[in-house]
C-alpha cells in the first residue's frame, strides 16, 4: 500500500514511539575506552580531553568507567626507554603490566584489554623487527609479540588484542597462550587495520610515529575491501575470538561486509583522529558535540559493529545517562 495509506511518519510522532521501534541500541556497555599508561601524566595536545596517565591514573579512569557502565578498558603503554626490538613490550615491570594488575585489583570487573604491538617500544617505531634494508621481518616479529602477549597474559589482562597487522600472529600468539595454560584467554584480533591518516593524534599520544618510511607494508591499503575480508577469514582460521575493524566512521562499508561473513563478535575502533575532527568542530562551533558524538557512534553499532573502541566512552557514557 503506498500514500496516503502507508505513512511512515505514524512511528516517529513521539518520543516514545520512536523509541519503541528503533533498530539500532547505543549503550554504554557497547563501548570500550583505550587508555595511554606512561610513568608521568601528561596531556595528548592533539586529543583535547585525553591524557597520558599513570598507574594510579589508570585505575581511577577505570572505576569511573566501570560506574558509568562501561565494560572495559584497552590499555597502551609507553615505556620510559626504547630499544631495537623493543623488549620493554614483554617487560614484567612494564608500564601495561603494571596497569593491569592495579586496575584489576581495585576494580575486578573491569575487563582489562591490552594491546600487543611493538611500534611503541621500539627506537624506530615499527611494529616489528626491522631488517638491514628497512623492511620489516614479519616472521621474526612473531615471537617477539607472542612473548609480549604471553606477559600480559600472566598480568591478569582479560583480552590480548594484537595490533601490529603482521601475518600469521593470531596463531603464533594463540599457540604461545595455550601452551603457557592460557588457553581460555580470548584474542581480540585488529584484522581489517589500514594505513590511515585517521592515526595521527594517537601517534602523538603513543609516540609511537615511524623513524623512517610508513607502516604502508603490513598495514592495509585504505582502498581495498576483499582485503579486509581475507584478512579477517585468516585471523578466524587462526584462533581469534573476536575480530575488529580500524579505523570506524570512514571504513562503515567494511564494517558491515565484515558483519555479514562472520557469526564472531565484531569491534571497531573510533580511532584518535576521528575523535579529534570532531573536538575541533565543536569547540568552532560547528555543531552539537553530544548529538554528533551519538549519531556517530550510533552509526557504527548500525553498520554491524558490537563492540565500538572510543575516546568518546566516558563522555558518551554520561550522556546516554541522561537520555
């Protein structure tokens, strides 16, 4: 039947009615908030509202959170020395390491994920093992991030989450857990991650930017869709849980073909330059920061995504609150 029997516009005539028939549900145990650990806090100059954090930092984020109802938290490290292959990755006594113990201490319900990578330890800031020639050995990385994996893993980290887009690490890192009595411990793996200028701010939080050369050899090309369902179908094969896609809001249409291969749980990261675009509008006035930070989140969880990875979690969090 089409108009005027059919009108649309009977749903939407108040608020109740709308609420009644929306299809998409934003809420704060939907997101998780990644968090910088480092021995000194400082602010992220390019993030207004984020910070470097310390250890007692840290877990006072992560009770806020928690009451907020926020789930959990992704925590990145950055190490007070930097070496080749980066070994404060796997450091015991790392800055990670130490966060999650403390946080989960003081707030054991807090699911405490941890990224694994390297690009933050090492001197050169590749996420791997870098050869003579500048390239970066895939094969040798593997072990150095199963070792870090498997610290984080004897931490009490409650999701290893491996970032460095090097192939064949879900396995090797999935091998490494289960053969240390890890082996219910699940992988969040980054499996669609693409070269984006997206990750500017959070090169800047991270210090994390490349010596030399890009990360355009192991990260995915931005314009490469099949890709990013080949890259996922890998890390499923190889034992991951969960899977994700990085960066969100510019990458919806991989989000949802990658919702439409797979039964697994699918996260996406609103990664640091999408947080900032949308602080440096607001802050000119150019739109309603809380109406766009919820439609776009909003937006994410309906192109298919369970889990949404944002700067914005605590702030959305007080606003869905309120709603």
């Amino acid at each position: 039947m089409a108009f005027p029997d059919t009108r649309l516009r009977r749903l939407r005539r108040t608020a109740a009615l709308r609420d009644l028939v929306r299809e998409t549900e934003l809420t704060p145990g939907r997101l998780i908030a990644p968090l910088f650990v480092a021995s000194e806090s400082s602010p992220v100059e390019s993030m207004p509202g984020v910070s470097r954090l310390t250890i007692s930092g840290a877990v006072a984020a992560a009770g806020r959170l928690e009451a907020l109802g926020v789930p959990g938290v992704l925590l990145f490290g950055i190490p007070d020395h930097k070496d080749a292959e980066g070994s404060g990755a796997w450091d015991e006594e790392g800055a990670v390491q130490l966060a999650v113990r403390a946080i989960k201490s003081a707030h054991p319900r807090t699911l405490v994920m941890t990224d694994v990578c390297l690009c933050e330890y090492t001197d050169h800031g590749h996420c791997g093992v870098v050869r003579d020639d500048g390239s970066v050995d895939n094969d040798a990385s593997l072990e150095l991030l199963a070792r870090t994996a498997l610290s984080h893993a004897r931490a009490g980290a409650d999701v290893i989450a491996p970032s460095d887009m090097m192939d064949g690490r879900v396995g090797a890192i999935r091998s490494e857990l289960d053969a240390e009595g890890f082996a219910e411990l699940p992988i969040l793996a980054y499996a669609a991650k693409f070269a984006s200028a997206y990750y500017g701010p959070f090169r800047e939080a991270a210090d994390s930017t490349p010596a030399f050369g890009d990360r355009r050899g192991y990260q995915m090309d931005p314009a490469n869709r099949r890709e990013a369902l080949r890259e996922t179908e890998l890390d499923i094969a190889e034992g991951a849980d969960i899977v994700m896609v990085k960066p969100a809001l510019a990458y919806l249409d991989v989000i949802a073909a990658v919702r439409a291969m797979t039964l697994l749980p699918l996260a996406a990261y609103n990664v640091s330059g999408e947080y900032a675009m949308v602080k440096a509008a607001a802050a000119a006035g150019a739109f309603d920061e809380r109406a766009i930070v919820l439609e776009t989140l909003t937006a994410i969880r309906r192109a298919g995504a369970d889990i949404i990875v944002t700067y914005h979690a605590e702030e959305a969090a007080q606003w869905l609150a309120r709603t």
